[in-house]
C-alpha cells in the first residue's frame, strides 16, 4: 500500500482546485469543475469562489454561465445543501444525493403539515401543492417565492417545526414545498432578482430552464459519478470524508469504491484513504501559492478530516454549526482569514506563522480581490470567531 504524505495531499489540492496564479482557469465552469460543484448557500460564494480561480473573469461572465448559458446550474443536493453543479453532473445528481435530500424533506413537510393543522392526509395535500406548482409556472414561466404564495393560497401558512418555542418557528411552508420540489429537479432556481451578493430566486420548471434536460441516473450509478469526481479533486480521502461530504451511509460509499475499484493508501496520521486507479502514482510538489476563498468554499468543505490543511484552526475558522469564514491559503495551508474595511478594502487577517515571501503573496491576492470586487462589501450570516477578531484594513 503506497503512503501519500500530507504534503503531496497540500500539492494535489493546490493543483487539481485552482488555487494560486500558476494553477487558474478559464472560465466559470472550470472552475467549478475543479471541485466538483460550488457551494451556493450564500449567493456570492459562487462568484467569489470562481474569481479565486481564475483570471479575467467578472460578475457578468459568472451571470452569462448561471443564466445564459446555464453550463451551471443550482441544485439542492449532498447534506441539503444548495450547490452550483456543473450542467452535465446533474443526472448523477439527481439519481442520488437529491432524490435522498427531497425523500427526506417530503417526509418532514408531511409532518408539519399535519403537526400545524394544514391538513389531515400529508400525501394529498403535497400532491396537490406539486402540481399547483407546476401548473402556475407552466403558465407563467418565471416566479418568485412571494408571487407563488400570492397565487397559491394554500402555500401562504406557517407551521411549527418542532415544539421548541424557541427553535421551532413558526415559519412559512411556501419555501420549503419549492426547496422539495428543487431537490426533486422539478424545478430550478432560475434568473436572481437581486444584486449578485442576495438571493432572490425566479423559479421555473427545470424542463424550461434546461429545453430537454437530461434522465436521472440510477441511484448506485449517480453516487458513483460523485465519489469519482470527488476522488479525482479531493482525493485521496478517506471513508468518513466521503459519507460526511455526500451526506450518505457507508454502504453507499463502500458500494461507489468498489464500482470504481478505488484503490486504498496510507495517509499520515495513521489513516487509509482512497485514490482513483489512475491517481496512485506520486504527483510532483508545487510551488507554494496563495489564495484566499469565500464563506462555504468548497475546498475549505471538503473534508471532514481537516488537520493536514487546517492544522489546529478549526475552531477559529469555523462557527458552532460547522459553517467555514473566508480562509487565507498558503503552500496547501489555511493560514488566516480575510475581512473588509468599510469602503470594501481587503485585508489578510493572519493566525500563524507565514514566511515573508508568503505575506507578500497574500497581500498580492488581497488587492486583486479588492480590484475585482470594485468597492462592493460582501456581508455573510456565518462569520467565524476569526473574521468577527480581525482587525479592519
């Protein structure tokens, strides 16, 4: 079994996700590509996580690939979370990771339904919401959540989530029917109404948001395409990388390693991780680079065995629920975080030791982002303990 060091693990991540000058891409969808599909809870991670990546690239060149071209495209999908897929990953997709996000989101909409007095028979009335849906799109193209609940008043209520006065709502049923009916590809998150930075979601149906989109794949099938695009960025990982990443089970992890037939390899640490056949040689090192990443970035979330890249910063980098800050990369490492001044400046806020080749890197990187964000402030809900003690630039 050959033994993969944590560094030639940094040199792969830097390599294969496009992170420093040496190692851009082309365009949006390479770089989405580049790590399997990009985070899109927060809207901006989108852009921001591309401009990382690349070079030449603005907010309009990002809009065109979203909603021109639609060569990406957002989809709720591993660990219910709302990601920017790469158009021709979706059947996998949807075979999988989503068809498990809306099995579960329906079982629990039918219990709330039921819990805050909607209805009596959960299945009827979730039926009956699907295809009010489908039908007032069908009709009208492009909605936004307020407009359905407007035309649909049996949307436009609240339920309670749980019995926790305090964590248990009341809150409107009319996002979460639209958020199962994304998950099932029903329908998509088409044009944004809003600034680039919020979201403001026009729904449609996917059939018109795609003119013919591709069948799901089978479940077994789409698991497989993820692990093995996973494997090919982020690998090697491990087994509890890959359940925690698809939000899945072992079984189906076991199942998707084999199908590839996966190839085992010692890390450091004392754990065994998993390559592609065609990974398993040893890569060169790469020249130390710098980056600095979104809220949520994918490469940042990759992993739920963090120590090789994160060294013993996770708590300041991430808040209580798991949620990533900005993180500042370099040579393969999270060495800080960055922040903003009041007129939008970028600032590198360090919690290690960095080399002075490193500093200087790094303040390259922030000036390149405060020239591509041109003044505009980027807010985020999920601020790690870091960003809230950074100093401002």
């Amino acid at each position: 079994m050959r033994h993969v060091p944590d560094t030639e693990r940094r040199s792969r991540l830097v390599r294969r996700q496009g992170l420093g000058a040496e190692h851009r891409l082309a365009n949006p969808l390479a770089a989405a590509a580049a790590v399997v599909c990009l985070h899109a809870t927060e809207p901006a991670t989108v852009y921001l996580s591309v401009a990382a990546r690349t070079d030449g690239i603005d907010v309009a060149d990002i809009d065109h690939a979203l909603y021109a071209e639609r060569s990406l495209v957002k989809q709720l999908a591993m660990r219910r979370t709302l990601f920017a897929f790469p158009r021709d990953l979706l059947p996998a997709a949807w075979g999988s990771a989503s068809a498990r996000d809306a099995a579960a989101e329906h079982r629990r909409i039918a219990k709330n339904v039921v819990a805050g007095g909607l209805t009596r028979d959960a299945e009827a009335w979730l039926d009956a919401a699907r295809a009010d849906v489908l039908d007032l799109l069908g009709d009208h193209g492009e909605l936004g959540a307020q407009q359905i609940r407007e035309a649909l008043p049996a949307l436009d209520a609240k339920v309670s989530t749980s019995s926790s006065a305090r964590w248990g709502g009341p809150i409107p049923i009319a996002p979460r029917v639209l958020g199962w009916l994304g998950a099932r590809a029903d329908i998509v998150r088409a044009v944004n109404g809003g600034h680039w930075r919020t979201s403001r979601p026009q729904w449609t149906p996917m059939p018109r948001w795609l003119d013919a989109p591709p069948v799901a794949a089978g479940e077994a099938d789409g698991y497989s395409e993820l692990v093995r695009r996973w494997l090919t960025r982020f690998g090697p990982g491990t087994e509890a990388d890959l359940v925690w990443w698809l939000g899945a089970t072992k079984g189906v992890v076991r199942r998707a390693l084999a199908d590839l037939e996966a190839v085992e390899v010692s890390l450091d640490g004392g754990e065994n991780g998993w390559v592609l056949p065609e990974d398993e040689e040893a890569e060169p090192d790469v020249a130390p680079a710098a980056a600095l990443l979104p809220v949520l970035d994918p490469t940042v979330m990759g992993w739920k065995g963090r120590d090789w890249y994160l060294g013993d910063l996770g708590r300041e980098l991430f808040d209580r629920n798991g949620n990533a800050g900005t993180t500042a990369w370099w040579d393969g490492r999270v060495v800080g975080c960055w922040v903003q001044d009041p007129a939008g400046a970028v600032g590198v806020h360090l919690l290690t030791d960095v080399p002075a080749v490193g500093r200087r890197s790094l303040e390259a990187e922030a000036a390149r982002l405060s020239g591509w964000l041109g003044g505009v402030s980027v807010g985020t809900v999920y601020p790690s303990p870091a960003m809230k003690a950074a100093p401002r630039p």
